[in-house]
C-alpha cells in the first residue's frame, strides 16, 4: 500500500464508482435500474466528485445517457455511463454505432447484469453484446477488482481508441469487502479528434472505421493474452481443468476454505477470451469445467475455436444449472462433493412476494381500474416497468402485460388496433419520458382508441425514489404531443376520490380516440420536504 492508498469498505458498485473518480472521469451519465443504480449514486455523493464539478445528472433513459458520454469522450473527458443489462437494449443503437466511431476521451460503459431475475425481465448476458461490438470486455470477480479493473478499462479505451465494457452481477455489485484505492489521476484537458471524420458515420466513412475496428481485433486479442487479469493457476489434479470467469472464480475458491484449488483453474476477467492459456488448459487435463454467472459464453467460444469433441462440461452438458445464478453449491455438485443443504428455512426469512407500500397512490389506481374491469368484461390493461408492475400479482391482478420499457402504450395501440376495446395501458411518470412519449405520438398520429394512465408518484420509486426527469412537466409534453384538453384528465387517486376516478375513467374510455389521464400522488417513501416542493410545483403548473 503506497502513501496514498487508503482501505474502505465498498459494494462493488461503490469500488467500481471510487475507480471512475480517481481514473479522472469528468461526467457519469446513467438512468437507474437495479443492480447498477448505486455507481451513479455513489458519485452523486461523494464530495471530491462535487469538488471537482464531475457531472452526475440522472438522463432520461440509456439511449441519452450513452449519447451524453460519447460527447464527453468527443469533447477529449474521460466518461462513464452505466445501466443494467435490459439498459443496454435501449442505448444499443449508439454502443453499436460507436464501437465504430471510436472515443476521444476513454469512455468506459458498465452493465449490471441480473441472473435469476431478482428485478428483471430476462437473465441477459452482456457480455454478448460486447462480442457483437467488437470491443474489449472486463468482468472482475470481487470488489477489489471492481476498483482496479475501472482504472485500467480507462486507459485501454484510449490506448485502443474504443469504448470499454465492464459487465457486473448483481451479487458482485451488491456486497461488500474491504477495497484499497489508490492515486486520484487529473481530469483531461478538453480536446479534439486529429480525425474528425472518425465520428461522421456516413458510408464513405463508416467503411474505413469498420475496417480499423475489425484490423485492431488481432491486438485486442493479444492484450487480452497477456492481461494481469487474465491469470493461469497451476496445480497437480489435472483430471479435471477449470475456467472461471468473474464472480465465478469467487465461489470457486469458497469451496477450499482458503486453501489452493487442486486443480489448474484459467481465471478470465478480461475478453475476447486468451486463446493460449485455454489451448494449454485443454493440453494438460482430461477434462475442462467452465464456471461463469450468466449464459454460455466461453463455452460456446471453446467450441468455436477448439471443436466440438472437447470433453468440456458446464451449463450447456447439464453439469451447471442453465438457468439463475451460479452458485459456491452449484460448483460443489459439478466437482462431485458432498454438498449439504438444510431445508428447513426459519419463517422470518421465508419467500414472501413483493407488495406496494402502504398508502401508495397505485393501490387507489388500481381499485378504480378493476371496478370498470367487473363492468367491462373485454377489458385490456397494459402495463409496464415500474412499481406499478406489483398490480400484476394479488390482491390487484389488474395489469394483463408486462414486457419493457414503454410498451404499455405501444401494446395498447396495437391491441386497439386489432379491435380490442377497452384498451388501457398505465405508465409511470419516469418510464412515460424514459420511453413512453414516442408511442404517445403514435397513437395521436392516428387518434387511437386507447386510455393512456400516467400514474406520477413524482418519482423513479422502484429503484431508490430518484427524481423524476417528469416531474411538473407531464401536461405540457402530452400537449405538445398532441393530445386533446378536453381528454387530458388529472386525478388524484385517493379511497376519498374513488367514485369520482371511476366515472371520469370510464368517460375516457368510452371517447373513440387517445385520452390521457394523470394520476398524481407523490410517491409515499419521500420525504416531506421534497413533497411539499412537488405540491409548489404542481400548483404553479396548474395555474
């Protein structure tokens, strides 16, 4: 530890996000989505980031958030932006794009990834699109890692001149242990691209950016062949060889109690996979294990470079569970020892479903909702990603669809489309501007039959109650997408009011075109504070 090392304890979200501070980024640009929500967080608080005017700004959604961080590495800054796996589906356009263009400043993209859903849609695996991209990928197994690993990914996007993906887990990014960090390097000085033609994707331009890009693959390679990452452990077992991948290499040596793995194990936390080490991993042992959290990623690779009649086992030959997390018992099993697991599990943490909070104005919305579906026996709602989604399960059971971002809107124009009537999708307030005003539109365009609910609790509430890009803004973005004021409603949902929101609902249903209706409480988790700020605004906004 050198004079300016200090030791803290750190999730690996806040080592990764401590890493981006002292690699000397100038911007981190994110939308929240578990597990990923507190690298931006972190920065957020930190009073050296405030210090040094490090911008932290929630975005609106991925797609603006990477664009925003592509500008800063433009501009020479380093930047970081960050999301959740089913983030990267929304900002894939521009990760694409500019895995071509190439950065300025380093620009470091960080996915969280969710095996077994604990607050997902999909158990999607990062790494995946990192291959796509064609770019380096960084997958450390513990926090310490975290933190190194972001200073180095920092550097190599500038060394090679493209973005670099870091993919967590959410079991990584969520517990914590003992990080040393290190020296703090200084922001970059604004500067521009001695190739300004590198970021005007026009053909002609595209091509030769396209053909650099698949020309520097060979030096990827060989920087990934000899990263300190990268590591092959000798051992004199050699009945059975293993390649271990991030936070799998973690649980791997949980099951030896501190002691050395007896096996020779190939450690990767570095992409495209070193070819050398897994070649001379094949040419000592019998047989190869591959662990790693998420989908069969190397195994698939091992196949494609070393054939199909390897005697390789994993998630794809059954021995590792091909589904959820992995897990120390999960590669107890695939080894053959002996693995103990107590059923009996006491009743206080017993699997309980999820439910809204008490008082929370979704739980009115929803009474409303299912009053008009006992008279309306067609009727469709169509939800989305938000608190709200909990109306899917008992006692509401009111929401019939939930698929990503902003489909409630889109789903509930095609579904009128097709001739379902009632047609109803609820949207958040946050999830209406993350991805939700485009379908609007849409729907205005034709004049759809659909009752859109935006239900705005003034607040990103399913992942910390993060402020809201919507907030006093809902009436005038519907405006200015077209919807009519006589079917622009706002009610509040309260039991007082429920009567009331029931017959105005229903006259919006029965309208032959696209109404809206607002349906405005804050969110009950925030503080009275902010609360009162929101009632100021809402009656300026009213007024």
């Amino acid at each position: 530890m050198n004079s300016n090392s200090t030791k803290k304890l750190l999730l690996g979200n806040e080592a990764l996000a401590q890493a981006a501070i002292d690699a000397g980024i100038s911007g981190v640009y994110a939308y929240p989505g578990t597990p990923s929500t507190e690298i931006t967080e972190y920065i957020q608080r930190s009073k050296i980031a405030k210090e040094l005017k490090i911008h932290s700004q929630w975005s609106v959604n991925e797609k603006t958030a990477m664009e925003a961080a592509l500008g800063m590495s433009y501009a020479g800054k380093r930047s970081l932006t960050v999301m959740k796996h089913v983030g990267l589906n929304v900002a894939a356009d521009v990760f694409m794009n500019m895995s071509v263009a190439g950065i300025n400043g380093g620009l470091v993209v960080v996915v969280a990834d969710d095996p077994s859903m604990h607050s997902s849609q999909n158990e999607q695996d990062s790494r995946y699109y990192g291959k796509f991209a064609m770019i380096p990928i960084l997958e450390p197994c513990n926090q310490q890692e975290c933190y190194n690993i972001t200073k180095y990914a920092f550097d190599l996007s500038e060394n090679l001149g493209v973005p670099v993906l870091i993919r967590l887990v959410t079991r990584l990014s969520h517990s914590r242990a003992g990080v040393i960090t290190g020296n703090r390097v200084p922001q970059n000085e604004i500067h521009l691209s001695k190739n300004p033609k590198q970021f005007q994707l026009i053909p002609m331009h595209a091509r030769g950016r396209y053909k650099h890009l698949v020309d520097i693959q060979p030096d990827i390679l060989e920087i990934s062949e000899n990263s300190y990452f990268n590591e092959f452990k000798k051992a004199p077992n050699t009945s059975i060889g293993i390649i271990a991948s991030g936070i799998a290499y973690n649980y791997l040596m949980e099951n030896f109690d501190g002691e050395k793995c007896p096996y020779p194990v190939l450690k990767v936390s570095q992409y495209p996979l070193p070819k050398k080490p897994v070649k001379k991993l094949f040419d000592t042992c019998k047989k190869i294990l591959v662990l790693e959290d998420g989908y069969p990623f190397i195994e698939e690779a091992i196949s494609d470079f070393l054939g199909e009649n390897r005697n390789v086992i994993g998630r794809l030959s059954g021995d590792i569970p091909r589904v959820g997390e992995l897990n120390p018992d999960n590669i107890a099993n695939a080894l053959g020892f002996d693995v103990v697991i107590n059923e009996n599990i006491p009743k206080v943490v017993s699997g309980r479903p999820p439910e809204l909070c008490v008082g929370c104005g979704h739980r009115d919305l929803f009474d409303a909702v299912n009053a008009l579906g006992k008279e309306m026996t067609s009727q469709q709602v169509f939800g989305d990603i938000g608190c709200y989604a909990l109306g899917v399960l008992s006692p509401y059971e009111s929401i019939n669809t939930l698929i990503d971002m902003g489909a409630s809107i889109t789903m509930a124009k095609g579904a009128a489309d097709a001739g379902i009537h009632p047609s109803i999708a609820i949207i958040g307030d946050s999830t209406f501007t993350h991805s939700g005003m485009t379908g609007l539109l849409d729907a205005v365009i034709e004049n759809t039959p659909i009752t859109v609910i935006i239900s705005d609790n003034s607040a990103i509430a399913m992942t910390g109650a993060q402020d809201s890009s919507a907030s006093g803004r809902l009436i005038d973005i519907c405006k200015g997408i077209g919807v009519h004021e006589n079917h622009l409603k706002i009610i509040t949902p309260l039991h007082k009011n429920l009567q009331e929101n029931i017959d105005l609902i229903r006259n919006e249903i029965n309208y032959k075109g696209v109404s809206v209706i607002i349906s405005q409480r804050p969110c009950v988790q925030l503080p009275k504070e902010k609360k009162d700020k929101l009632n100021e605004l809402k009656k300026a906004t009213l007024n």
